[in-house]
C-alpha cells in the first residue's frame, strides 16, 4: 500500500502535541478519542485548514499545497451546507470551490443516486433531517474526486438507522482511498475501520490493528445447544466458560441484526458484548474516567 497522507509533528499547544501519522491507499483508519481529545484540530490540520499549526504534512509525497489539497475531502462535523440552496446546487457549488468547475450532469445524477438523494435533489438544504445533511455533505466531499477523506464525527446526533445507513455508504465509498474518521462512537470504529489510533491530550497514544475475527461474550437464562447457534447465520464457533458464558466467533459478513435473531431464539438472551481488543478497552477506561 502507498502512503496517500502522512503527517510528521504536528504540532498547536495544547490541541496537537508532536503528532505523527500516515494513511495508506486502501485501508479505512480510525480516530478514536474522548471529547477533547483533539480529534477535530487533527483532521484541520491535515486538510491544511488549521491556522497557527506547525509541523510537515505530506500528500502523495508532495507538500501539502492549494494543489495537493484538491486531493483532500475533508467533512467537518457540522457539513457547511448553504440552507438556501438546493440539494444538487450545494452539490455542483463545492465542487466549483476545489477548482472543477460544475460537475458533469452524470457525475452529479452519480452521487444523487448513490446517497440516495435524487429524490431529495430539488429540496433546501435547510429542510434536510441530519441523516440527510450528512449525505449530502459527503456527496458534497466526494464532488471532485478526492484519494483521502478526513471523516468528523460522521454519524454523530444520527439516531441508530441512520447512522447504520451512513457507515454502508462510507464502506461503499472506502476502496481505494485513504480515509480517516475521527469518532468516539466506538459501533464506527469496529464497522469501518481496519486500523485504529487512540489520541488523548493531542497525542497519538496508541495503535491497534482491527482485522480479527470478532468475539461476542453472550449469556443465557436458558442456553441453547451448540448446533442450535451455529444454525444461525454469521456464527462460526461457541466456547463455553465455566462461568456460564458463551463465547462466540463471528464471521466477518455477520448479519447486523444477529443480536435480534438470537433474542429471537427463546434462549432468554441476558447479555450481548462485543469482544473488544486492548486498544478499544483503554478507550473505555478514558472515557470512564472522563465521565467521573
């Protein structure tokens, strides 16, 4: 994989403290972090719109420049959408910002179609549902074609369909591209990311790989036998534990409503936890700590 971005001590006390990283071609990398953590002014920076920041960020191997930059989709929490215009308006006026002038109606029927817009096309702006906003923002992003996207906080405020309808559409959009997505949603990190950094205090902190098979630790008022889980979709293994737990190995096309279909069992289904690796327990532990 090549490195598409890669950013060497960034630095703008106290939100950046000597922060370095690179995102490869490819690969969907996630930025996980409590509040305050610098997640935001990270993304800025990178996207070379964070004044008073130092340090070196390269792009492709080039400088980052007004030119380098057009290849840099960068969706800021709140998508800055213009209320007044339309939906396919915004569309083509951020494209005409990165220099591209007004898309081809096609490229423009394209992203409408793929984020299920086109229905929506000729609404304001300003009367969207924030799942809705979101779409558009990243159509908006993706008008000019970009190799890296700098997600903030993407599904943030989405209520949990929407928010799922979301990360499809980010999965959709990820091949061949570098992206990264700052979130303390941790449903994001473990759907999209196949790497994930903990930043804490500005920092870089801490970096796992994702790619494992996932674990769920489930319990029962009535366990069910072996073959009867394994019967349902997504379920490749079961390991019980002395102390009543199950513990289950899922594949990585596992339904996203597996959780429903073994409540459906009968089993009285008390217990559902996602197996997290060490790095996603700290963040736990950071935002334990953050709430008391």
């Amino acid at each position: 994989m090549n490195v598409l971005l890669q950013a060497r001590e960034l630095r703008l006390p106290p939100r950046l403290d000597r922060l370095s990283l690179s995102l490869h071609r490819g690969e969907t990398v996630g930025l996980l972090g409590i509040n305050g953590a610098g997640k935001s002014s990270l993304l800025a920076a990178l996207a070379g719109a964070l004044p008073g920041a130092r340090g070196r960020v390269r792009v492709a191997g080039s400088p980052l420049t007004r030119a380098s930059r057009r290849r840099i989709g960068w969706l800021p929490q709140r998508p800055p959408l213009y209320p007044e215009l339309t939906v396919r308006e915004n569309l083509r006026f951020f494209a005409g910002l990165q220099g591209q002038g007004h898309p081809p109606d096609d490229r423009c029927a394209s992203l409408l179609e793929h984020f299920d817009l086109a229905p929506l096309q000729g609404r304001l702006a300003g009367r969207l549902s924030g799942g809705e906003r979101m779409r558009l923002g990243l159509a908006c992003v993706l008008a000019h074609e970009p190799d890296i996207l700098l997600l903030d906080e993407p599904t943030a405020g989405l209520d949990p369909l929407q928010a799922e309808r979301l990360r499809t559409h980010i999965q959709a959009i990820a091949d061949e591209r570098a992206v990264l997505i700052a979130s303390h949603l941790l449903p994001d990190i473990e759907r999209l990311c196949t790497r994930a950094l903990l930043m804490h205090q500005g920092r870089i902190v801490a970096e796992q790989a994702l790619d494992h098979p996932p674990r769920i630790c489930a319990r029962f008022d009535r366990p069910p036998a072996d073959p009867e889980l394994l019967a349902l979709p997504g379920i490749n293994g079961v390991a019980r534990h002395d102390d009543g737990s199950l513990w289950l190995s899922l594949a990585e096309d596992a339904p996203p409503d597996l959780a429903e279909r073994v409540a459906a069992g009968g089993w009285g289904l008390r217990e559902w936890r996602r197996e997290g690796p060490d790095l996603l327990s700290r963040f736990r532990e950071l935002s334990l700590g953050e709430a008391a």
